[in-house]
C-alpha cells in the first residue's frame, strides 16, 4: 500500500469536524518512539512507585510501531468536564454525603471518549478509506499525558497532568494512533514556573516535583484498591470515597476553570454525593443502579463500600454506629467487617462495656489474619476510651 499522507487542507478539515463531533482539543503528533522516557519509567517500577494500574509491558507504552503496524501519526484529543457541581446537595449532621473525584462524574469517561474517537476516525476513513487507525483511551498502552502533551494539547504539570491554556487539567485525554502521516503540532512549553503549590498540597508526599509520583501513595489509588486501605492513609482520605482531586484543586490554572459543554459529563448529585450509611448494605442491583454508568464504579462495590465506612469513621457519625455494629457482625466479607470495627473505634466517644464485648465477641469468630488484627486495634482503641464525665 502507498504512503498516505494528509495535506494541510485536510488537516484543517479534521480540527473542524472534531470541533463539530465535540472534541474540545485536538493535536497531531509523530508516532516516533518515547524512548526518553524508558530509563524513567524503568526507574519508577524499580523504585515500587507503580500501581499495577498501568499496561505492563514497558517496551508497549513506548514503542508505537510494537502495537500498531507502520504508524506515522497520534491524533490526541481532549474534552473538557466540569469541576463544580450546579446544585450540590448539603451535608447534614444524621446523613452524611460522600465525594466522587471530578474525573469520576457523569458517563463513564472512556465511553465518552471512544464515541467521539470512532466517529472523527470514520470522518477521516470517508478520505482515506485504506487508512487503519487505534483509538485508545487510558485502558491503552500509550501514556495519554505524554502523547497530549507532543501533539501540543498542553504541557504535563508537576502533578503529573496534562494542563491546557483553555481548561486547566480538567480534561479527559485520548489518542488514535494511524498510518496516516499529517504535519505534528508544537509542543507547549513547560508553565509551572517555580510554583509548588500541589507538591505542598498532596497530603501523602505522593508527588515527585517532576511531574511522576509515587502512585501507591495517591490517595486516588488508594480509595481504588480491594484490600484494607492502610492506616496511614484513612483519615486523609476525608469524605472523598472515589478519587483525589487536590492537586488540581490548588493548581493556578484550574482556577475559575468550569466547563459544562458535555451532557453526559453532567454530574447527577446524588450518584456524585452519596449519602453514606445507606451503601453500607446496599445490593449489588442498587450499586448498579446508582453508580453503574460511573468511571467511578470500575473496581465494582467493595472498595467504595469499604470507603464509605471510612468516611462516616471521618466524620465521627455516632448515627453510624448501630448500622456499623449490623455490618460488623453479619457482612460475609472479613475486610468490610474488619474495617467497620476500625470506624467503631473511632466513632465510639467513651468507654461503652457493651461495645467492648461486640467487637470482643466478634473478634473472636474470625480466622482471617488481617481481619483479626484489625479488630484487635480496635479492641484496644475501645478499651482505652475515657468513662463519660457522670460515670468517672
């Protein structure tokens, strides 16, 4: 097959109709290897900064021509979601709300991102009916900030993000390799400056300052594992059950940054603002119902149930407390009980006898080591509460 290769009219042509599709943001880049990256990332794996989130094949995530056959081009594109709810709902004192991350709101993302991807691709395959084209989202083997960021979309911040002029780092990110060969776009200088603001502001010393992190210190990839979420980071996690958005909360051009261009971006508040107490013992049809549709819901109920406990521990809900003792003792799972004994311990004010034996009771039905360990703290916590003031 001959070379194909786009003149400067048709690239034009394409901004239009991504422009018409609703793509917010497009760019063109070669398809040449990433190779500066390798050492890095080579490094970050060594170092146990990765989160096993990422494609496991290094050579994958910087080589195009190993996933795609002669490719010439990436076409990055971006959307961009909003970062303030129009009607958020108000936390009150006996029904406490959790917080989905702005990444997370409205339609799953990556449905989003593929729909508009498939159809700039059949715009371009009316032209070039020969040309073959791999759309990828974050799912992929290419690193979406990387590409976004030599196709001229924007520069990747101290955080790790892709920032643009026009909407801060509240974009979604995508890419669709080809063999079609367009003229690349320049990339945007790096604008950070010497501000610092999101390295100060990461409460778990997850970033780096160069723009990589420790991921297994994020919070977002904390609320999003299976297990038990380390101790350390339970109350830094606050109300937020899905997610981390601090780093983007702080960062000087995401300020008065609030796009609501996209219908189904439109965050519903009630799926993005739970109240809590009820996903303690929610069926797996009412997850679906309520957060099915959500980028939020991929690692499906346990971890987000898990992190509801945590939160209403954070809040010290005392109208948690009988719901906890409920899910204590007769969830069928060892973690989600384990981590409902941790929040007893922490919402529980004074020294309670009849609280002392229910976890005591319940600790001694359990044969996971974990399970059993976490309640142990517990027991200990409970323990060493003070008397109430009439009692001492």
């Amino acid at each position: 097959m001959n070379e194909l290769k786009a003149t400067a009219d048709f690239k034009q042509r394409i901004i239009q109709a991504a422009k018409d599709i609703g793509i917010d943001k497009i760019g063109f880049a070669s398809a040449e290897p990433f190779n500066h990256l390798e050492d890095s990332l080579r490094e970050q794996k060594a170092a146990g900064h990765t989160t096993g989130f990422e494609h496991p094949v290094i050579e994958d995530r910087i080589y195009p021509e190993r996933i795609f056959n002669k490719p010439k081009t990436i076409i990055a594109i971006a959307l961009a979601y909003p970062s303030q709810l129009k009607d958020p709902l108000p936390q009150e004192k006996d029904k406490r709300r959790g917080f989905f991350s702005r990444a997370s709101w409205g339609t799953d993302y990556h449905h989003v991102l593929r729909d508009r991807m498939n159809r700039l691709v059949e715009v371009i395959q009316d032209e070039y009916a020969d040309a073959n084209f791999k759309p990828m989202v974050d799912t992929g083997e290419l690193m979406d900030v990387v590409t976004a960021q030599r196709a001229g979309l924007g520069f990747i911040g101290r955080n790790g993000l892709l920032i643009t002029e026009e909407f801060g780092s509240y974009v979604y990110l995508g890419e669709i390799i080809t063999d079609i060969e367009f003229e690349t776009d320049e990339e945007v200088a790096f604008g950070c400056g010497d501000c610092y603001r999101c390295i100060d502001a990461c409460p778990t010393d997850a970033l780096l300052g160069d723009g990589r992190m420790n991921g297994r210190r994020c919070l977002s990839y904390q609320t999003q594992t299976k297990g038990y979420m380390p101790a350390e980071y339970r109350r830094k996690i606050t109300h937020v059950i899905y997610g981390c958005d601090i780093c983007q909360i702080v960062c000087p051009y995401n300020q008065g940054k609030n796009f609501h261009i996209h219908p189904e971006m439109e965050p519903e508040p009630e799926a993005v603002q739970p109240l809590l107490k009820p996903m303690l013992t929610m069926t797996n049809r009412e997850f679906k119902e309520q957060f099915g549709e959500m980028a939020g819901s991929w690692r499906g109920k346990k971890p987000l149930q898990r992190n509801a406990i945590i939160a209403l521990a954070n809040f010290r809900d005392q109208t948690a407390l009988p719901q906890l003792i409920e899910v204590l003792e007769e969830d069928p799972r060892p973690m989600i009980r384990g981590t409902a004994a941790w929040a007893i311990g922490q919402i529980q004010r004074y020294y309670n006898e009849a609280m002392v034996e229910c976890v005591a009771d319940q600790l001694a039905k359990e044969t996971d080591p974990e399970t059993i360990a976490e309640m142990e703290t517990a027991l200990e916590t409970l323990r060493n509460k003070r008397l109430p003031r009439d009692q001492r």
